[in-house]
C-alpha cells in the first residue's frame, strides 16, 4: 500500500490590507490543525498600465523597479506574521492569479474589510470572482472576526471541545 506524502496546500491571497494580515495568521493555524503548506500570494500588476500617457515621467518606476519595491513590501509584512515564509508575487489580475495558485489547492483564503455595523454585507469583487470560479473551498476571513488571539481550534471529529 502506497501513502500519499504530498502535503495539503492552503493559498492565501495577500494585499497591503489588515484582512489580509487576518487571512494569513487564519490560514497559518489552519495549517497546523491540517499540516499543510502556507503559500502567501500577491497579485501585482505595473502602474504604468493604469497612468495617463500625459503623467509626468520622472514619478515613474520602471517595472522591475516596482516590482522588487513591492515584493520587499509583500515580505516585511510576511515576515511580522510568519518569518520564513516567502511570499510568491506574482504579475497579473488579482483573481486570475489567485485561481491560477489555488487550482490544485485544498483551500484559498482571503481576507475582506468588514463592513460598517448596518451597512449590507457585499464582496468584493475579486472575493466574487474567487469564489465563483475556485476549484477548492473558499475561506473569507473579516479582519474584525479574525484577531490572532480569536483562533482556537477545534477537535470536532472526537468530542467538539476546544483543544487544550
């Protein structure tokens, strides 16, 4: 008999946003409840696409520029969280690149702002997009609801009582 020694992998979507900080220290203790692999991910994209053509030039960066600017910022925030752990950036949509890394996943987590008390519950559009078109289960954590000393986990196969 053969046992698969492949380890689970749980792909959270990162940005420069508390929900996503939220997301990551989720998905972190998820992976100890289910050893598994953390794979941190970031979508970027140039903002020299996005600018007029009349912008001034001196306050561009040139791609390579940006991009190593941005993946320094990705990995200081990573690494408050979760030092040792390198965060794939990858160049594209956010949700084309957040399916393409979550397509053999066992989940995708992401983080959303929580909304206003009142105001109707709407997702954003690349939590939308996530979860319409992932091929693995969607988690969508609220920076709100997810504070690091919040998480608990559970042994709900045996007895349902908070561990330790």
């Amino acid at each position: 008999m053969t046992h698969n020694t492949i380890r689970p992998r749980i792909v959270v979507g990162l940005s420069n946003s508390p929900a996503a900080t939220a997301a990551l220290r989720w998905a972190l203790g998820e992976s100890r409840l289910r050893e598994a692999e953390v794979v941190a991910v970031h979508a970027w994209q140039w903002s020299g696409k996005h600018r007029a053509s009349y912008a001034p030039m001196g306050s561009w960066r040139s791609p390579d520029e940006e991009y190593e600017a941005v993946r320094e910022r990705i990995r200081r925030a990573v690494a408050r969280v979760a030092p040792g752990l390198d965060p794939v950036v990858a160049q594209g949509p956010p949700a084309q690149v957040l399916l393409e890394h979550s397509a053999d996943a066992a989940m995708l987590v992401l983080g959303v702002r929580a909304a206003d008390p009142g105001a109707p519950a709407a997702a954003p559009p690349v939590v939308a997009a996530c979860v319409m078109a992932a091929r693995c289960p969607v988690v969508v954590i609220s920076a709100r609801a997810a504070t690091a000393s919040a998480f608990r986990p559970y042994d709900v196969t045996l007895s349902g009582a908070p561990f330790g």
